[in-house]
C-alpha cells in the first residue's frame, strides 16, 4: 500500500539523518570532541558551608569556624615522584613518608590523595608560591569549626563528628554529603538543622592535569544561622577553673527570665579534639574510656538525692498543708525514733529545742523528721512538683534526667510494696527514692527567690537575630507569709555564724542558700548547695554540686560564695 | 500452524542482535564496583528478557485475532491503572509506576498494547469513516483519554507519542491525508499556547534544547555531556568500559535514556550505526508485514505498532544527539527497565503473529 510506503519513507529519512548526523559528530568532528571530552572534564566541587557562629550574651564567639588548609596532589602521569620529593621538606615529612602516603591514599585515576590535613597559613603560601615546581599540587581551604573556650564550656557547644555511613544513607536524601558532620551533643546538636548551613557548588573545567580552566557557574554557599546564648563568657570561665578538679556541675541561671548564665559540668574534655579526628585519634579514644565520663553532662543528666536543700521544699509543703507554723518547735536531741528504727541527726548531741528558721538555718534532720510526718508523702511530693521536680526542665540543650518524686502510689505500682512510715521521714530531708538533677534543684530555688515563678531554664536567646526565648511562665501560688518565712531562714543560713551555709558568705551582699550533704550508697556524700543573690532583690539562682564531694558547707557553699563575688564584679548587681 | 507462515527471521533475529549489544553496553553503564552479579541492572535486564522471549513463544501459538476479544477489557485495565497510578506516591519526580511486591509496573507500558489494539479495532470495518466522517472522533477519543491520564504523570514524551501512531493508523484508514496536514498546521500554530500549559521543567528542557550552552550546569549539562560522549567516540569507540565520559559520572541517565550516548562513546561510529541500522530494519518488516497483511485489523495495528516502535527509536537517539529537546523516552530493548523490555519485545512479537497469519479473516 503507498500510504505504508510513505510512513516508511518518513522514517527511513529520519534514520538517514540520524547516520548523516552520527557521521558528522563521530567522524568529521571527532577531533573537536574528543579535545573536548580531554578538556572538558567539569567537576563540580562543594563549597563547603561554614556553621553559624555561637556567641555569648555580651556578643562575644564561643564557636566559630576558622580556614583551614589542606593539601591535595592529583594523580599524574608522570614526575610524580620529583614533584613530592620537593615537597616533603615544605611539609615537614621525610621524602619516604610522603611517597609512602601517597600510595596508599591512592584511590582512582582521577581523585586528588589528600597528603596533609590542616597545615598552617605559612605551609599553604609556601606551595602555592612554587605551583611552578609542583605542577599537580594544590591547596583546598575548608572551614572548620573552632571551640574558644574549650573543655570550659563543652557541655554547652557540645562538639560535631563526622556523619557515619549509616546516618548518611539516611541522610542523602535530604542533600547531605557523605563528607558532612553532624551535631553530636550540646547545642551543636539540639541546634544542628539551624547551624548547618548549605553547601555552595562551584563548577568548573579541568584539563586532564586536573587545572582550573574556567569556572561555568557558582552557587554560592550559605553560611549556617548564628546563635546567641544567655551564657557569659567570663562566669563560665571563672566557674570552670573553680569547678575543673572537682567532679559535679553548677549552673547559674538569671532570675528575670530563665536564662542560663553559666553551665559547667566537671570533668570536662576539649571539643576541639573532635573536630581534628586523624591527628587527636588517641585523645578521643581516651576522652571516651575515661571512666569519670567527661562527656556525660551532670548539670543535666545526673540524678541524685539533694540532701537538706530539699528541706526547703518540704518546709513549704508542711506550712502549705498547715501542718506546721513559724512558730512550731520541735527538739531535737541528736535523733528521732520511729517504729523501732533510729533517724539520727548530723549533729550527735542534737540542736535542742529550735523552730522553722533556726532548724533551716542549722539544716537539724530531726526537727524535719517531725515536721514531715506530719505533713505526709503525698503533700510533700504535691509542692515537690510543682516546684518542677520530677519532670524535665525542658532546657534547649540536650537529653535531660527526669528525677524521681516517691510517694505511696509510686511505690504500690513500682515495687508493689507498701510506703513505711520512715520513707515520709526521709523523704523529708531530701533521701529516700528522691532524685533530683542540678539543673532541677536551682529551679527550685528560683522559684522562691521569685516568689512562685518557676521558670523555664533557656540557654538560646536569639537563632540569627530571631528571638527564641520562652515567654510564658508557671505560677505556684505560695502564701506569702510561708514564702518569707523560709527566704529568711535561707538568709540565715548563710548570714549567721551558725549557719551551715557561711563558707557562701559575702561582705557586701546578701546571699540566701541552703546547703545539703545527701548520703548515697557506695561512697561519700553528694556536697550540695543551693542558692540566690541578692537576698533582699534576688537577680541570680545558683546550684553548686559536688560529686562525692563530701558536706555541701564545706565544699559547695565556698564555691557558690565566689561565684556570687564574681558576678557582683561583673555588674549584676 | 495449519494457514500460517514461518515467522519472519528478521523480526527473530535482530531483536536479539539489538538485545545482545546493549547488554554489553548496559554492564559498562551501570557497574558498580563489588556489586554482587544476582543485584546487578544487566543480571535483571536478562532476567526480564528472558522472560519476554517466554511470552512471545507463548503468545506466537496464537492468533492476534485474540487481541481483537480483549481490546476493550485491555483498555479498561489500562485506563484503570492509569488512573491507580495517579496516586501512587511519586519517584524522581513522577508517578509511573505501581509497585507490586518488589516489581515495579509502568501502565504507560501497557497502553502501548491496548491503544494501539483498540484503535485498530475501531477502525477495522472497511466503511469505517467512508460516509460518515463522525466515526473519526472515536479513536482520536480512544486516545486523547490514556494520553492526558499520561501526561499527568507527568511522562510528556509517552504521551506524545500516540500523536504519531494515531496520525499513522488513520492515514492508513482512510482520513484524508489534507485533513492531517491541517490537523499539523493547527497544530504548529497552538504550540505557543499549548507550550505555556507545560511545566517549567518542560519548557526549560525545550529552551535548553535550542540553546544547550544557556544553561550547561543544569538542563544543557544532559545535552552537551551527551554529544560530547557520542562525539568522542570517534570511529572505533573507546572501547567498552573505557567511555571517560561515562565512567567518571558525567552523563546522567546513562543506563535508561542516554544509553545510546554510552553506545556512541565506546563502540564508535560503527556500533552506532550498526544499532540505527537494526533498528531500522524492525521498522521495515513492521511496515512491510503491515502492507502484505491481507485483513484490516492486522494491517492496521502492525501500523500502529511499528510506528510507536519507530517514533520511540527516532526521538531517543535525536535526543541523545540534541537534534531533539529531552523527553522522558527509553530506547527499548537497549535501556534498563522491565516494562519497556517486556512490552516492546512482545510487540515486536505481535508483529510477527501477524505476518504468520496471511489468510483474511473478516
């Protein structure tokens, strides 16, 4: 049929163009193409995107990015050899070691062999200045992420590693590369999406040795989002050289918002190691073995029983509950008796007849024992929470502890047991299955420094110029009466001669604290200290807590004195 | 086969050829390195080729005039699907395929069978359209129907490409080949319009086609790398596994639609040509089983098919030479993909039925 011989004709046409066309590129243009396809090998290399910085309150970095250098060396035809011998000395490595790592950092014909990581500016400008000699040598800036303060503030930043192959294949998708790092702890990784910024491309042609010929097209990279904490810089300095040989945490938090003045948990160790992993390879793999943990944040994490501070709490609950009054006295003789079973006091001889703000000041066990069986567990553990005990303070800085707060219920489903009389007894002075992190027990104490606010505890105030601070705020409605009551018994405790809390003590201000050495299986006393100044107009909270450090006045209570000495230097009040 | 014929040796034997040179090429554009054989692309490209030539023996036993029974059942599965498709969640960008188990099935694939088939069953009446020109809206329905479903992938070339095979079917029908020619100008003249309703990737892949160095890291980077490959593969070729431009990444798609350009750049100018040319010679016994079939039905649908075949050869290869813009078009039996492979080798074997079939039978 002739219409099915045209549709063939159309066709075979089509096919004679194609050969015709074939033709014309593989044979007649073939030197022009094949120049091309030698010439034209476009690499795309990322422009890797700095993290945003992490500044102080006062605008100052704690984290920023600085160049690094490294040094590549393109695969070539031959001459390799001269060209590394000349090299060698300007790295500062025998000719045998560099030859020897060039062969075996050798992948395919085309990857650059990465010979020395993060060289110094000097070592950079030295090869580039004799590009002549080293004709397949160059230099590649990154940037990499520098901690100024170091082991001061590492549970603050936290540190980045490396993405794994795992993370990675999870990961690609959403445009990460496998040479990428990820946030691994602190801000670094609760804030990871926010300081990560986005790689930049930058196309261009290479000839076959690998040199810039032009550059088709950039997109530039975008550097990560900055952060700006509620941390001062000079208290956390000050408080980590205080706090650096002794195993626990402080956290020092502002009154008028929550915000996180200065967070230290001890021991530390030095982000830095992790962002220069071939060469600290050794130091990380210690950091990590250390058995006091480093990297564990204890300000955070660390549950502990607090001792007297919790008195406190208890106080309040018995005066809430009516269950005592500021007139109320009980003696104490050195011990208390309770179905058979002795409660002593720390004070062997006892402290005699004492009332509300004599027993706080003296921090007496026993007159607390009284005041608790008669308030109850559950009225204890009712004001416990609602100072913010037994729930995450929900801080913007990683994994947190959530504490315990016995009471009967708890015990009946968790242990199927009923609660002893003596756990109330206990649970009173702050023993017993109670557990409470740092980080929870200077909220405590802000909440009566305020007058019922408890706060939410906040470390970023501004995610690239965006304010992030929380705005809303608990009330725990605290008589007034009650609340004073025990603000003066907590001035007392640091103001009186007889006050456990007098190490903490100032001659130019007022602090009101309360101190608490909480007996814990295995070992020595946990040394608590809590706190705020000044007393009359509160600013600041504080929590100095000593692992095994032994007795909270001793210990604890020096160490929040100097702090608070520091911070009236500084201008906070 | 008491009336039938042998079947025709070219349409047996060149498939293969095809088949057989692309699998070579098909390892060196998708190997990886320590990849284990049983994961391979080339090992499941056998797998589905093999099971394709099951099915054309199979299906060689029988009449095409089965077809004729199933045409509208096969077009209401197909249409089904395509519209199943539609919600399925979408890859690269697109919905096309509808995953069963670990197989994927493109029911654009399928409509490459069934439109065809029901556009040669409408048309296989002898006065079809002779006296009344209405009956020539119903197969520009039948496939203005799959052909939007499809384009809402979106998949613009498929889509496209039953343009071709209807124009074919009916100029061979009988529709007046003036009214054809008016349909092609209406139809250059509404391409302004009709360019505005594609989608921005659509456009740009038609700007880029015209000026490739516009934008050579994005759309014009596919074009340029291609020409650059094929090209560069002089007379001879590279040699297989040695195409710089495809080892070192730079072409994209190399194993689905740019796999010609891989051909080109490492078997040369006479792999290429030897691959135009076998493709052109299943065109040719396409058209010739389609001019010596004695009954309508089998001459239309070897038109049909033959040039669905032709069009997808044409416009992939031009693709890969930039002479056209990109369209999502494979190069079937060469690029990976079970559908493709499956549905053009039964065409193809659908074309041989019928040229074993020369009694008329309407």
């Amino acid at each position: 049929m002739n219409k099915i011989r045209v549709l063939f004709l159309i066709f075979s046409l089509a096919f004679a163009w194609i050969l015709t066309a074939l033709f014309k590129m593989q044979v007649l243009d073939y030197s022009m193409y094949l120049e091309k396809s030698e010439r034209n090998r476009i690499r795309p290399t990322v422009l890797e995107a700095p993290r945003g910085v992490i500044r102080d309150r006062t605008g100052r970095e704690l984290v920023s990015n600085r160049l690094a250098f490294d040094c590549y060396a393109i695969p070539y035809k031959s001459g390799e050899e001269t060209a590394l011998r000349r090299l060698a000395p300007i790295l500062k490595l025998s000719e045998s070691k560099l030859l020897e790592r060039y062969a075996s950092r050798k992948r395919g014909a085309l990857t650059p062999i990465l010979l020395s990581n993060d060289v110094s500016p000097e070592t950079a400008i030295r090869i580039e200045e004799s590009a002549w000699d080293l004709p397949n040598v160059y230099i590649e800036t990154r940037p990499i992420r520098e901690y100024r303060l170091g082991e001061a503030a590492a549970h603050i930043t936290g540190y980045i590693g490396a993405i794994g192959d795992e993370e990675y294949d999870h990961r690609r998708g959403f445009g990460f590369r496998f040479t990428d790092w990820l946030g691994r702890s602190g801000l670094e990784r609760v804030y990871d999406g926010y300081l990560r910024g986005e790689h930049g491309v930058e196309q261009f042609e290479a000839d076959s040795r690998g040199r810039l010929l032009r550059v088709l097209d950039v997109r530039e990279r975008v550097q990560g989002r900055s952060l700006d904490l509620t941390i001062d810089q000079d208290l956390q300095r000050f408080t980590y050289e205080l706090m650096k040989e002794t195993p626990g945490a402080v956290v020092v938090m502002e009154l008028e918002k929550g915000g996180i003045l200065a967070l230290v948990s001890s021991p530390s160790y030095d982000p830095n190691i992790f962002v220069r992993s071939r060469l600290e390879a050794q130091r990380i793999r210690q950091t990590l073995k250390d058995p006091l943990k480093p990297l564990l944040n204890r300000a955070l994490i660390g549950e502990y029983p607090p001792g007297s501070t919790f008195k406190i709490i208890s106080a309040l609950a018995a005066l809430q509950a009516n269950a005592i009054s500021g007139s109320t006295r009980f003696f104490c003789p050195g011990s208390f008796y309770l179905g058979g079973f002795r409660f002593g006091c720390w004070k062997k001889e006892g402290h005699g007849s004492q009332d509300l703000l004599e027993a706080i000041e003296h921090s007496c066990n026993v007159f607390f024992f009284n005041t608790g069986m008669k308030t109850g567990p559950d009225a204890i553990a009712r004001m416990s929470r609602s100072f913010g005990l037994g729930e995450l303070a929900r801080l913007d800085l990683g994994m947190e502890g959530k504490g315990l707060v016995p009471d009967p219920k708890w015990k009946e489903k968790t242990f199927k047991e009923k609660w002893y009389a003596g756990e109330t007894a206990n649970f009173a002075i702050g023993q017993g299955h109670l557990l409470t992190t740092p980080l929870q027990m200077v909220r405590a104490a802000a909440v009566i420094a305020t007058g019922g606010r408890v706060l939410h505890p906040y470390i970023v105030s501004r995610v690239e110029g965006v304010d992030i601070s929380p705005s809303q705020v608990r009330k725990v409605r605290l008589d007034s009466a009650d609340l004073a009551l025990v603000r003066r018994g907590m001035e007392r405790v640091v103001a009186s001669d007889a006050g456990t809390g007098q190490k903490a003590r100032s001659e130019d201000f007022a602090i009101a604290g309360k101190t608490g050495t909480a007996q814990a299986p295995n070992g020595e006393d946990h040394a608590w200290f809590i706190g705020y100044a000044p007393a009359g107009e509160p600013r600041v909270a504080i929590v100095v807590f000593a692992e095994r450090g032994g007795m909270g006045g001793m210990v604890s209570a020096p160490i929040a004195g100097k702090i608070f000495g520091f911070m009236r230097e500084l201008g906070y009040f | 086969m008491k009336d039938g014929r042998r079947p025709d040796l070219i349409l047996l034997l060149v498939p293969i050829l095809i088949s057989l040179i692309g699998l070579f090429f098909l390892s060196s554009a998708s190997w990886r390195q320590g990849q284990p054989l049983d994961q391979s692309l080339v090992f499941k490209q056998v797998f589905w080729m093999a099971a394709a030539a099951v099915l054309v023996l199979f299906s060689l036993r029988y009449h095409y005039r089965f077809l004729l029974n199933l045409a509208w059942v096969l077009y209401a599965v197909t249409l089904l699907l395509l519209i199943l498709v539609l919600f399925m969640p979408a890859r690269l960008g697109a919905s096309r395929w509808i995953a069963i188990g670990s197989f994927n099935i493109q029911p654009s694939e399928l409509a490459k069978l069934s439109v065809p088939v029901v556009l040669a069953a409408l048309m296989q009446d002898r006065e079809f359209g002779l006296f009344n020109k209405r009956d020539y809206w119903k197969p520009v329905l039948a496939v203005i129907v799959p052909a939007l479903l499809i384009l809402k992938e979106p998949d613009l070339g498929t889509g496209l490409l039953f343009i071709p095979v209807l124009l074919s079917m009916l100029v061979v029908a009988g529709f007046p080949v003036r009214w054809i020619l008016s349909v092609m100008a209406a139809g250059a003249a509404a391409s302004p319009f009709l360019f505005h309703h594609l989608k921005t990737y659509q456009k740009l892949r038609i700007l880029t086609f015209l000026d490739p160095e516009r934008d050579p890291l994005g759309s014009g980077y596919t074009i340029i790398q291609s020409k650059i490959a094929i090209g560069s593969g002089g007379l001879f070729g590279k040699g297989l596994f040695a195409g710089t431009q495809n080892q070192l990444r730079f072409l994209p798609e190399k194993h689905t639609d740019f796999i010609f350009s891989v051909i080109g750049e490492e078997g040369g100018f006479i792999a290429a040509s030897i691959v135009v040319l076998a493709y052109w010679l299943i065109i040719a016994r396409g058209y010739h089983t389609a001019a010596e079939c004695p009954n309508r039905f089998g001459r239309l649908l070897a038109v049909g098919i033959t040039t669905l075949l032709a069009t997808q050869a044409v416009v992939n290869i031009c693709m890969t030479l930039g002479l056209l813009p990109v369209v999502g078009m494979p190069l079937f039996m060469v690029s990976y993909g079970g559908s493709s492979v499956i549905m053009s080798l039964f065409l193809i074997g659908l074309i041989m039925n019928i040229g074993m079939r020369r009694e008329p039978f309407l």
